[in-house]
C-alpha cells in the first residue's frame, strides 16, 4: 500500500460522484490486489476528507451479512462503512434518485446504541445491554462502480457501496422482537419484491453489530453511545425504479416507507 495508490483511488471515487459517471472497478489499482487493508485505508482517507468538510458520522453500516447479496455481488465476507447525518432521509419522504449512482433498496433491522462498545471481545450480551432501541430501515445503497462489477475491495473503498438510509419513527424495545426469527417483506408500489428474515443476517442481527463493534473496536474507532447501525440486509437488494415507492415491513418492528423522485440521473 501506498499514500499514491489511496489518493488516486479516492480522487477516482470523487470524480464519478461529481460527474454522476460510474468508473471501471479498482480492485486491479489497490495493490497489492485483492487487499482489503488497502480499500479501507481508502474509505478512511474518504471519510476523513467527509469530516473535513463539515459531514458529521451518525454510526455505520454493515454490509454483505446476507448470503442471498453475497451471491449476488460475488463476495463471502460482511464490512462495513460510515453513516454520515446528511445520508439519513425522513420516513415516507421523497428521495432525489440523481443523487445515487445505480440506487438499489434494502432492508434491514437499525440499532441505535445507547452504551459505548469498545471491546475486542464482544459477545451477544454486550450488544443486548448497549441497544437503547431498534427501528425498521431502508438502507439506500449505490455504487460508483460501473454495473456493480464489484469485490469486496471495490465496495469497501466505495464506502461499502452506502448512500442513504431511512429510518422508521416508532422505536422498539430489544426485547419485545426475536431477531432471529423476524420476518421482512419489502414492497414495491404494493408488491413483494424481497423478502428475508432476521436468521438470514448473520444468524441473527445481534451477530452482526457484535462483529462490527469488534472489528470497529480493533480498527481504533469503536462504536459509541448514539451511533445508528444498519445491522445489515434481511433479503436480497432490488434495484430503484424513479418515480416507485418501496414500503419495508419488519415483523415485530413496525414499516418504514420512501419514495423516489421521477427521472433518473
């Protein structure tokens, strides 16, 4: 890895996002190929230049916890990327599609924490005691990656291909849900297009922010106290139609709800 490789990657990401042009995938650029270090020291140096800017991080996300996406885009490893505050959409509010390249909808279970986790170790527990509440989630997801011709290196230093995400408005004690168990259904204008179950996101959501609080812990910035985490997807990823609404319905948590604006970019 070197300071050359990263800037060129991100200076490549920036330029698809502000010409709305998807580039051809990095993972033969972020040497030594293959590496995911690499991609992520990219995503930081991202983040980084976010912060500078004035963006303000509300949590993370992980990704590629569902076998059914992990066929899909070709990987067999979950990761994660950085919420900021200005990708959080209201419930049933409209959305802008010409701000995503390639927009795809997903759901999943969000955890807002209300204890650090700055283990190494974490267990289930520990997740259990840090969950202030859970609320149903649209995550948004879009990649500047032309056709979604990703690895895991490509995504992860694409931000784990994250845009936007909803949340829903009525929260949810962690103990009134079965997570394993919760089933998911999202709509499309009405009619499923996905559906999935809490047992398909690592076994259980709580497995997943269990892993993200470790990893995150060892990386140096573990999850705090107000953190918002996208747990990771109950079903397979649909691709936006501009103009269509999508309602997801998680059992035991309630629906959240968003709209696309008309015209595609």
């Amino acid at each position: 890895m070197t300071k050359e490789i990263v800037d060129e990657a991100v200076r490549l990401l920036r330029e698809a996002q502000e010409t709305r042009t998807p580039i051809a995938p990095l993972r033969e650029r972020l040497l030594p190929v293959g590496d995911v270090a690499t991609a992520y020291a990219v995503q930081r140096a991202m983040t980084a230049d976010a912060v500078a800017a004035g963006r303000r991080i509300v949590g993370a996300k992980i990704g590629l916890t569902n076998p059914a996406v992990q066929r899909q885009l070709g990987v067999d490893q979950p990761d994660f990327g950085v919420l900021f505050a200005d990708m959080a959409a209201f419930d049933g509010a409209e959305v802008d599609v010409t701000r995503i390249l390639q927009p795809k909808v997903e759901a999943e279970v969000a955890f807002v924490l209300g204890r650090d986790l700055p283990y190494e170790q974490v267990t289930v527990a520990d997740v259990v005691r840090a969950t202030d509440c859970l609320l149903p989630a649209i995550e948004i997801v879009g990649s500047r990656i032309a056709n979604w011709d990703i690895s895991i290196v490509d995504t992860v230093a694409d931000n784990a291909s994250s845009a936007m995400f909803v949340l829903g408005n009525r929260p949810v004690a962690l103990s009134d849900v079965d997570l394993r168990l919760c089933g998911m259904v999202l709509e499309h204008e009405g009619e499923p297009v996905s559906v999935g179950t809490g047992a398909a996101c690592l076994g259980n959501p709580l497995h997943a922010v269990a892993w993200l609080a470790e990893t995150m812990a060892a990386a140096g910035t573990p999850l705090r106290a107000g953190d918002v985490i996208l747990s990771g997807a109950l079903g397979p990823m649909v691709a936006v139609t501009p103009g269509a609404a999508y309602e997801a319905r998680i059992s035991g948590l309630g629906s959240v709800r968003t709209r696309f604006s008309g015209t595609a970019g």
